[in-house]
C-alpha cells in the first residue's frame, strides 16, 4: 500500500490538488476583494490553472501574482466593460413594465444581447491568461470562439449553476475551494476550445 502515498501515489496526487485549490482559493478571494480587482484576479487563477491542466511546474503564490501584475490594466478594463454591459443589461430588463407596448420588444433586443455578454465572459479571462492581445482583439476572440463552441459554453454554464447549488448546500465550501474547483472545471471545456486553435495545433 506504500504506493498510495508515494509522490507518485494516487493520494498524494489528490492531496496536491486539494492544496492548489485552497491556495488558489484563498488567493483570488483576497485579490478580489476591492470588487474592481476581480477581472485581474480571475485571469490570475486562470493562468495558474492552466499550467496545473498542462502538468507544469507551478509555484502558486509566485505565478499568480506574476500573471495579476502583467494583467491588472487590461483584466481591469475588460472586468469594468462587462460589469457595464450587466448593469445596463439587468437595468433595462428592470423596468420592462415602464416601456408598455415595446416591452417586448425591448426583451427580445436585450436577451440577445445578454447572451453574447455571457459568451465572452466565458472565455475572455481564460484567453488573457494565456495570450497577448489589445483588449478589444482578446474580446472579439472571446465572442468569436463561443460562437463556434456554443456548446462549450453551455456547458461552463452547466458547471457554474452545479458549483453554486454546492455552495448554497455546504457554504464553507465558497471560501476553501469553490471558486478554485469552478474556475478548474471551467478551463477544462474552454481549454480544450483553445488548444484547437493554438499555433501548431493539429
């Protein structure tokens, strides 16, 4: 049974996980908390995520704050212009009885519209932590590769809306692992999108 606990043991294995995800956890929950530091943060986790998905060599305290530094400016800017697009989105689907007659009409403008929002969000974070771009050439790739991968979307959705349920059930859980477990879920859809598309790639 020694093989269990040997560094090449499955235990071992599961033990190094659980450790990167309450360190990554803890991490983005400290970065995050003036709010406005969220899209540098969230790229942050995805950059050291990607490296664990890859089987890199990952030093986690180090590479997160390397990829937050890098990113801060352009994960700000692009985190401030979605906040912008939901607050307008959820505003004007707020006062829906206020437009009578063109209510629907406002609601069929807008799902849309919220859709699209959602499809780069998605992506954009785990595409920043990754490659360098101008902020508007990493959201045009964002909005371009979920609508290519629809389905990859739909099923980050998926796991976002199973992790909350989690976390409503066992709320401890939100602050040890459940951004960290989510984001890591997350990139194994959207990181097998990118790949497709990575130079070289077959």
């Amino acid at each position: 049974m020694k093989w269990l606990f040997n560094t090449e043991g499955i235990i071992y294995k599961i033990m190094t996980a659980v450790y990167h995800m309450i360190i990554l956890n803890l991490l983005w929950c400290i970065t995050s908390l003036p709010l406005i530091t969220v899209g540098a943060s969230t790229t942050a986790l995805y950059y050291v995520i990607g490296k664990i998905a890859r089987k890199e060599e990952v030093h986690e305290i180090k590479d997160f704050y390397k990829s937050f530094r890098e990113n801060f400016k352009q994960a700000t800017c692009i985190w401030m212009i979605l906040c912008a697009a939901y607050v307008m989105i959820y505003t004007n689907l707020s006062f829906l009885e206020k437009y009578g007659s063109m209510g629907g009409l406002m609601l069929a403008v807008q799902l849309p519209v919220l859709v699209q929002v959602v499809i780069i969000t998605v992506f954009v974070f785990p595409l920043l932590s990754r490659y360098e771009s101008s902020t508007i050439g990493i959201i045009k790739a964002s909005w371009v590769l979920g609508i290519k991968h629809v389905f990859s979307c739909f099923g980050t959705l998926a796991i976002v809306a199973a992790a909350a349920l989690i976390a409503r059930t066992v709320p401890g859980l939100f602050l040890l692992v459940f951004i960290s477990f989510t984001a890591f879920a997350i990139y194994l859809v959207v990181g097998r999108v990118m790949e497709k598309y990575r130079p070289g790639a077959v």
